[in-house]
C-alpha cells in the first residue's frame, strides 16, 4: 500500500500553533486519509496527530 502523501507542512502547523489551534485543517485532513486507506501513523507524524488517529478509530469503532 502505497504512503499518502501529506498535506501538512510547517507553515501550516506554525500558523495553526501562533493561532492557539491544536491542528491545522491539513494535519486533520491527513489523519483522516490515514484512516480512509487503513493506514497506521508513521514517523511522518507527531505524537498528536497520533492521539487524533486513535481517538476517531475509537470513537468512530473503525477497526482494521
């Protein structure tokens, strides 16, 4: 299976950070095409965006 490719970058979660957000839209975009594609979080990912993966799976009973 193929790797998604990120939307995210740094601007984008710097400017979501300077703006007291958790996730820039595209963060939130890219964990979701993970779950979409059965994917797991990578090293491409933070730690936070891994806490989201698991909370919607979980919240959402997405096993895969």
């Amino acid at each position: 299976m193929a790797k998604i490719n990120r939307k995210a970058n740094y601007e984008e979660k710097r400017r979501a950070l300077d703006n007291d957000k958790t996730f820039s839209m595209a963060e939130i975009e890219d964990v979701l095409e993970l779950i979409a594609t059965k994917q797991y979080p990578d090293v491409r990912f933070s730690d936070i965006e891994c806490e989201l993966w698991s909370l919607i799976r979980w919240k959402l009973n997405i096993d895969f």
